[in-house]
C-alpha cells in the first residue's frame, strides 16, 4: 500500500465504483438525445477512457483504495471520442459536417455528462476534428491521459534542457506506470528524438506487471517500488538503479510517501511536478529545499493547442499510443473494479454500442 489512509478507507470502495459505474448504466438504458444547442453540435459518444477524477473524488467525498501505485489522475466523462451526430444550421458552412470524427477538449462541465449516450456541445471551439487514419477508440486518450503526460513533460522540459548544458546525462523518473506513466514514456520518446542519449528515463511502480509493461514501452529502467520493503532500501535501489539521485521526477500518484521518497532521491536543483489525486497532507522542509535549490511544481492543465499538436503528432505516426484494451460499457463497474485491484495493465477503454470480436481485447504493442 502507498498509504495507511487508503487501509483505513477500503470498506468505501465498493461504493466509489458503483458511483463510477453508474453513469454507463444510465447511458446505456437512455434513448433520450438531447436538442442541438443555437450554434453548436451534437455529438454521439463511442468510445470513453475508464479512468477516475479528483474532482469526481472530492464533490463525492469518495476515496476508493487503489492498491500499490496507481494511475488516477485522469478524467472520468472528459477521455471521450465519438462524431458528429447533428450540426446548428447556425454554424458557419464547412466547419463541422455530420459524421466528423472529433474528441473535445476537457471541460469540468462534462464530468457528469461524458459517459451519457449524446453530447450537446456548445461551445466548438472545444470541439476538434479527428483525421481519418486515428481510430476513435486511441482519440478517446488524447484529450486526458495523454493530454495530462503531455503537458507534464513539456513543464519539465527547459529544466531538462538546462541540466543537459552542464551535466553528461540527466535522469528522469516517472512514478506510476499506469496509462500516465505510459504515455509518459511514449511523449518522452517523441520530445527527446532517437538520437539523445544524454537524458535516461526510468519508471517506478509497485506492480512488476505494470513495470514490465514500461520496459516494453521503451523506457531506459524499471525500478520496482515495493511498499513491503524497508523505506531505505527502496531508497537505496533507487539510486543505484539511477547510478546516483534523480534530477526530474513526474510523480503521477503524489501521495505523502512517494513525495518523502522523490525528496530524498532528488539531486541538488532537482525539479518534482506533482499531479497526483491524494488528498492527504504532505510535510516537506522548506529550509533543506531552498538549501538544495529544488523546486515542486504543479502539472497545470494541459491546452488546446497542446492537444492539437497531439493529434498531428499521433496522425503523422510520430507518437504511437501505449498499450490499451477495449470493453464494452456495459462492462463498466468490473472494469473498475478490475483497475482498483491492478488488474489492468495499460488503459482500458469502454465502447459503446456494438463491439468487435477484434475489439474486446485490443493491445497495439
């Protein structure tokens, strides 16, 4: 376990996943599409990520136990893809057409309305258009999970381009080999090109199935976080797996323990981005930080812009998703379930409507 406090709460998990599932449960039985809104579309919804909110978490006051590591900092409703189902005849001619394949970009009011059957959107200029050759269920990633490790990497990025002036190789540690720490892995390939071989990537897990599923991803080591080992030792490993401390660490879980063992891995100017759902408190001495010049940033959010670049960049086969699986939603609380007990290497993803033989088990790798 990451955290006592996740021991102290698993009697709630049972309701935390019926909470998550119940949006695909009414979708499913609903029939209802709701009227075009004056100068936007409508948009039928085929493929969404099984992932959780921190928002979600917190309006719920729900604190499911995830067991070791995890990855749940992605948006629950908001990792949508679908088309076009109707247009305002409103909208400037050639803009959108019915059929179009898009995602949208995320958008806190969605959160309670991404898993229903049709979408009215409003504002278009949260909608993007899809090239043809990206299959919806790999759109259905771009606006969250990849959106999110996107975002992380590019924040790290001029703090890594620094070190690279004055040090022969710089480390980076990715904490979470869930769908963040994947696509983490993925992007980080894509911003550093094949020829860098000054910047090494390792990612920590408490799953060694989900740290295997990373080494196949193409990071530079795996380094097994176990929580049943002594918390010296983990430290210990660390650094000798990085041959010394780390300089950027992305922590994608950001719980009270991996944030005191990323402090004590972190090299003098060290950077820590932080994008974890905990909800605990974290006591850090601001004294030995300042003396160490390191810093603790937030991921912010990623853009639009950002999520365009994204499209391209997977449209021309320059970055390629990690490895996901497709169910159908009526699948959906098992799904859950199954991501909460680690069951889940990769990203799952919920289809709706009919669904291929080829398609209830997808792995791209």
């Amino acid at each position: 376990m990451l955290d006592n406090e996740m021991n102290q709460n698993e009697v709630m998990l049972p309701r935390a996943l019926d909470s998550l599932a119940m949006p695909f449960e009414s979708a499913s039985s609903s029939s209802m599409m709701p009227e075009i809104p004056k100068g936007g579309l409508l948009v039928r919804v085929c493929y969404a990520g099984a992932c959780y909110s921190e928002g979600m978490l917190r309006r719920k006051e729900i604190r499911p136990t995830l067991p070791g590591i995890h990855d749940n900092s992605l948006y629950p409703g908001l990792e949508i893809s679908g088309v076009v189902q109707d247009v305002c005849a409103s909208l400037p001619n050639g803009n959108f057409s019915t059929g179009d394949k898009v995602v949208l970009y995320p958008d806190e009011n969605l959160v309670d309305s991404g898993y229903s059957e049709y979408l009215a959107v409003e504002d278009v200029q949260n909608c993007l258009q899809i090239p043809e050759n990206i299959p919806l269920e790999v759109a259905a990633m771009l606006p969250g999970g990849a959106l999110s490790a996107y975002s992380a990497l590019l924040k790290a990025k001029p703090h890594v381009e620094k070190l690279q002036e004055v040090k022969s190789c710089v480390n980076v540690l990715v904490v979470g080999a869930g769908g963040l720490g994947l696509w983490a892995v993925k992007l980080a390939q894509f911003l550093v090109g094949p020829h860098s071989n000054n910047i090494r990537l390792f990612v920590a897990d408490n799953s060694i199935d989900k740290l295997l599923t990373a080494q196949d991803h193409g990071c530079y080591d795996i380094i097994h976080w176990n929580e049943e080992d002594h918390e010296q030792y983990i430290i210990e490993r660390t650094l000798d797996a990085c041959r010394g401390g780390v300089d950027v660490i992305v922590d994608f879980v950001s719980s009270p323990r991996t944030m005191q063992r990323s402090l004590k891995i972190l090299n003098r100017e060290g950077l820590i981005l932080v994008g974890g759902n905990t909800m605990s408190e974290v006591s850090i001495n601001l004294n030995s930080l300042a003396a160490k010049q390191q810093s603790i940033v937030g991921i912010p959010k990623g853009s639009f812009a950002q999520l365009r670049d994204l499209v391209t960049a997977v449209s021309e086969g320059a970055v390629t998703p990690p490895t996901y699986t497709v169910y159908p939603a009526e699948d959906a609380a098992q799904v859950f379930d199954d991501l909460a007990r680690c069951r889940i290497t990769g990203r799952a993803i919920l289809c709706f409507g009919n669904l291929t033989n080829d398609h209830a088990m997808v792995n791209n790798n």
